[in-house]
C-alpha cells in the first residue's frame, strides 16, 4: 500500500483544473483496450514483468470478483475483466461508462479525489451521495433510511417513495386491498394505483353496511335485524342482519300506508341466474304486497322483467303468510335470460304494498344473495371502517367484512330504561339492540300521570284517557300497583280464569267473566293439594267512592276458620279503618261456608259504606286466613267488578287505518 500513498501525495494542479498522476514505477494503473470487457480494479500488482496470457484476480467496481490477462509483450497486466451484465442498479450502466483523466478505454476504477465536491459521479441514483473517502478515493455512500425519493404520492394504495440501503423504495400498499377511487366504488390497489375490483365475495350476507354500497334503496328497503311488530304479534329477530322493506308499517310501529319501493343494485355483472333466500310475512302478491324482479342493461332505461307474483305467483315469496318462524327462508332462483347474461347490468327487487291493509304484515326481506356482492377482502384492515359498538368488523373466510361480536347484553347505545324500553344491549352477533317493547301490546305502571296508565307506545308509558266503569281486571295493568304480602304459608293470590279443582275430585269452575281477582285458599299448585293460607293484598290508591261495591265468590268454611276482612286506609297505608272482619259476626256473604259445587254465574253483590271517606285518595286491604289445610271441598275466595281502586284502562292500541279511495 506505499504507492498508493504516493499516488495520493503525487497529486499536482495543472490548468483547468486537470491533474497529472504519477503512476508507482513498472505497474501501470490500466492499459488500453477500449474493445475489452467491462473492467474494475486490480486486486494484486507483482511489481514484476508477466509471462503473456498469464492471469490473475482483481476486483471490480461492483465488488465481484474478475480477471487480469498479461499482455502480449508481457510488460504488464491489462485490465481487470469483469461480467457484462454487471450494472448499476441506478444508472443501468456498466461500471466501464466511467472514466478517469484522459483515460478513454473506459477501464478505470474508482476516481482519485481531495474533496467530497469532486465526487458527485460516483452516486448511483438518488438515494446514494459520491463522497471522497478516507483513502482519497470517491465512493458511494447511501443517505439515510427513510429519506424522500421518487415519487410522493400518497394515497389508498401507495405512500410517499422513500430511500432504504440506497435504494428508492415505492412503497407501495400491497395488491388487492380495497380502495374507493375507481369509477364503480368497487375497487382494490394493484401496483400502487387503485384499480376496478376484479375479486368478489361469492355471496353477500349483508353484515355491514358494506354489502350496500353503491346501491339505490326507496321506501323502507334497508338493513333490519328484525321484522317491526305487527298489530297482533311481536317483532321477529332474525339469526343475522337482513335486507329488507317492513311493508306498510310505519315507525313507531305498527302503522299503516301505501308503499311503492325497490332496492337496485349497482351495476355488475349479470349471471345465469339470480339466487337469494326470501322471507315474507304479507299478502304474497297480486293486488296487494305484490312484488317484483326486474333487469336493466341500460341503466334503467328499459327493464326486463324476470318475476311478477301479479303475472306469476309461483315463486314462494307470492305466498300469503301470516306468521313464520324466522329461522325459516326459502331459496329462490331465477334464470336470467341468455340475451343478458354476462353484461353489464342493474338487478331490481320491488315491492307494491297495494293498500294499506294487514294488521299481521311484517314485510318482505331477502339474504345470501348472489350479486352485488363486496369486493373481496384481503385483511381485516379493509373492514375496519365498519366496526359497531358491539362488533369489530374483520375479513371473514366468504371475503366479506363480517363482525366479531361482543358477548351477548354488553351495555351498548342508550342506557335509559323505563316500563316500556330496556337498556339498549348488544345482541351477540354484533349489533346493539334497542329493547323497545312492542306499542299497543304491552301495559306499563310508570306513565307520567301516576296511573291507571295506558300501553307502551315508542318506548314511553302512556297515561289512560279512557276508563272502564268497572275493575273487571280484563287489563293486566289495572293491578299493576297491588302488592301481595304472605304472612304464612304460600300467599295464592292473583288473576284467575277459573276456581280449581279441589281434592273431592270436582273439576275446575271456570269463570264466564274471567279473569278475575283472588286467592286458592288452601289449595297447593299442582292442584288439587292442602296447605295453610294467611296472606293480604293491597290496592294501589284510587278516589274512594262513597259505596265500594265488587262481587264476590267463594266456596270455603268462611268465618271461624276461612276468615276474611276488608280495611281502608286514607293515609298511604300508615293506618287502616275496618270495613268487615268476618270473625267480629259480619254478615257479608263472603264470610258465610259455602259449600262443593257452587256454580260458575252464582256471584254475590257487595256494598261497603265509604261515605265518610269520599272523594278521598284511598287504598283497600283484602286479608284471607284459611286457618288450616282442611277441607277437600275447598276452592278460595274471588272478586270481580270493583267501582274503584282497580279501574281498568280502555284505551285502543291501535288506530284503524284511514278507509282506501276508491278509484273513479
């Protein structure tokens, strides 16, 4: 390595800048041949003159290994002979396009330098810098990881270019992952660029909102996890989300109108057939909830009509239906004509309710359809952008976003909860169900008014506007404010269609005006049975009338054994004024035995003087003490038609619907 220091230090300035290197003695740096192999750098120098043809190792400029040859006068080695297809990667050059001082054979090595300014030639693209090394040598040095280079876009599909062991990465997002700036919205990345969708999921589930884009929805089409309720009949839960039209039910449900709609899919590519799993709770078809299936290839200019229940009410969905298990689909396929097969295309599905007409309607839905499906998924980072509050979306197996659900009742949505709206809870399958009880079909106690309160409309607890005359207990809520209290044995007390069989074998005394209010007495679930009773229960508060009248019926020892009393209280309960107590010798017909056999219609009247409590909030104690378990005959005590304390809410549910015009 002494010459080379020499070469170093033998530097001399000349004019224009040029220099003038003094070679060590008896070994040439290179020797001519501008025909020759692309060359590098001599790994050994003998100092001494070379047998013709002989050959030694050098290296080349890329830092593979090559061959010297001696040349014919044997006054020295030629230069190093290197693969041709030795490039630089940046230039796409052979290392022999470099050359040195007056050197035109296009051999040379690396160049001599005093300054990194001079090197600026030995950087191969971009992401490297041509620096003078320590040894006065110019070499390439790479800049750091992650400096800019190429291009900067960044987008859904690539990110800025950025430099990595001195080459220019493009950074490119990897092929096939979604992205939304294709002209159909059905896209995915391929080589950085986003690009039409060319891989769709076999079937759409519709799990996510996903499964809709790009199509036009009218009406009540839309994703449901539930039918609305009907007029007769509570809402039915499907296994999974849906797409569907809840027919002429309008929210809050139920309601009524008229409703014309359809949901069209974007444009794909039209198969042999169009197959998918419908579910209809209406009047099938025809005049009324008729329905239809319809393509276009001009963007719905012209429709091609593929069923009709009006024309044809052979598919299943052209079923009347009143009431179906929602568990249980029907697979419908419908051929696509040849003439339209594989073009581009719009599948419609509509819905014409006709009228406004049935009180059992739930509408029509549709699931596991076979066109318009998601583009495929790649990674569950595709989905992300469709996570619930108790689901995180992923990329399932069918390639279409799905849901890992949260456990079933996690807390989710609204935490309020009334008489007639639950807290809202996921549903384990990855949707937060709002809980709302069915309107018109449930009674509620927390109306705004304090009671007697109406039905569950909306999720609120309507107050009554209409009263019966009397508590005939035909309204569940009309007790729904009476507390039962057992001060031994198991308390009896409760609504009733019949007095039960007793233990003489005769058979249950149904009530005509049943239900009606009252206690077993010593009668034990499964009838007929013995035990001992001592039980009351209270009303909830009502304004005293001045007679408190109600009928009665028993069949039991009456006083002295099966005693009975009746008390009033005008202060919430804090103390009571005794209207009856059949062991202090009252004589109401309640208090008396009555005997095996009494008949279904045979009840007592009963009338208590209130008058000195009138117009007063009051509440009323019914106390029953069957003494013992005897007797066999025995069957209890009941009460039906009260004038106060338990006045029943007449209120309708539901509104008829408005009379349909007819036509002129």
């Amino acid at each position: 390595m002494a010459c080379l220091a020499t070469i170093v230090r033998s530097w001399v300035p000349l004019l224009s800048g040029a220099f003038i290197l003094t070679a060590c003695p008896d070994n040439p740096l290179v020797s001519g041949d501008t025909d020759g192999p692309t060359t590098g750098v001599a790994m050994t120098d003998t100092g001494t003159v070379c047998v013709a043809g002989q050959t030694q190792s050098c290296i080349c400029n890329n830092g593979t290994d090559g061959t010297q040859t001696c040349v014919d006068d044997g006054s020295g080695f030629g230069s190093c002979e290197c693969d041709a297809d030795s490039l630089d990667s940046a230039s796409g050059t052979t290392s022999s396009d470099t050359t040195t001082g007056d050197d035109t054979t296009g051999t040379t090595g690396p160049t001599p330098c005093m300054s990194d300014e001079e090197c600026a030639d030995a950087a191969k693209g971009e992401c490297q810098v041509g620096v003078c090394g320590e040894d006065g040598m110019c070499v390439a040095q790479d800049v750091p990881f992650d400096t800019p280079c190429g291009d900067q876009t960044d987008d859904e599909c690539t990110t800025p270019d950025t430099c990595n062991n001195g080459t220019c990465m493009p950074n490119h997002l990897d092929d096939g992952l979604v992205c939304s700036t294709c002209p159909s919205g059905q896209c995915t990345c391929s080589e950085g660029a986003c690009g039409e969708c060319n891989v769709f999921a076999a079937t759409n589930n519709f799990i996510t909102d996903r499964s809709i884009e790009g199509w036009a929805l009218t009406g009540s089409w839309a994703l449901r996890r539930q039918t609305p309720q009907s007029e007769v009949d509570l809402a039915s839960v499907f296994p999974g989300q849906v797409l569907g039209s809840d027919g002429n039910r309008v929210a809050p449900y139920p309601g009524s109108e008229i409703e014309v709609s359809y949901a069209r899919t974007p444009t794909i590519t039209l198969p042999n057939m169009i197959a998918f799993l419908s579910w209809n709770v209406d009047q099938g078809g025809g005049i009324s909830d008729n329905k239809t299936v319809r393509i276009s290839v001009d963007d719905g200019m012209t429709w091609e009509l593929l069923a009709d229940c009006s024309i044809d009410a052979s598919p299943s969905f052209c079923t009347p239906i009143m009431e179906r298990d929602p568990a249980v689909w029907d697979l419908v396929q419908i051929p696509i004509p040849p003439a339209f097969q594989g073009q581009p295309g719009i599948v419609e599905f509509g819905y014409d309710t006709g009228d406004a007409c049935c009180n059992f309607e739930k509408g029509w839905y549709i699931d596991s359809l076979n066109v318009a499906t998601e583009c495929v998924c790649s990674v569950d980072e595709d989905c992300s952008d469709y996570t619930t509050t108790c689901g995180t979306a992923i990329c399932s197996v069918s390639g279409e976003c799905g849901l890992m659900p949260m456990p079933l009742e996690t807390v989710c949505g609204d935490p309020f909860a009334n008489d007639c709206n639950g807290a809202d809870t996921c549903d384990g399958v990855g949707y937060c169900g709002g809980n709302e009880l069915a309107n018109g079909l449930v009674n509620c106690g927390d109306c705004p008014g304090g009671g007697p309160c109406s039905f569950c409309d909306a999720g609120q607890c309507l107050d009554c506007l209409s009263f019966s005359d009397f508590g005939d207990f035909n309204d569940p809520g009309s007790i729904a404010e009476w507390q039962v209290t057992g001060i031994s044995g198991t308390p009896g007390w409760g609504l009733y269609n019949e007095a039960p069989t007793n233990s003489n074998g005769t058979p249950a005394v149904v009530f005509p005006n049943a239900p009606v209010f009252g206690t077993d007495g010593n009668r034990e679930v499964p009838y007929p049975g013995g035990h001992t009773e001592s039980s009351q229960v209270v009303t909830g508060e009502g304004t005293v009338p001045a007679s408190f009248t109600f009928i009665s019926w028993n069949v039991d020892e009456g006083s002295g054994f099966d005693t009975k009393r009746i008390e009033l209280s005008v202060d919430g309960g804090m103390t009571w004024n005794m209207l009856v107590d059949c062991d202090l010798g009252a004589t109401q017909p309640f208090c008396f035995n009555v005997a095996d056999g009494r008949l279904a219609t045979d009840w007592d009247p009963i009338a208590l003087d209130t008058s000195m409590w009138a117009g007063q909030q009051g509440q009323i104690r019914f106390t029953y003490n069957t003494g013992d378990s005897c007797c066999g005959f025995e069957q209890g005590w009941y009460i039906d038609d009260l004038n106060a304390f338990s006045i029943s809410c007449n209120d309708m549910p539901f509104t008829p619907p408005p009379p349909v015009a007819t036509p002129q």
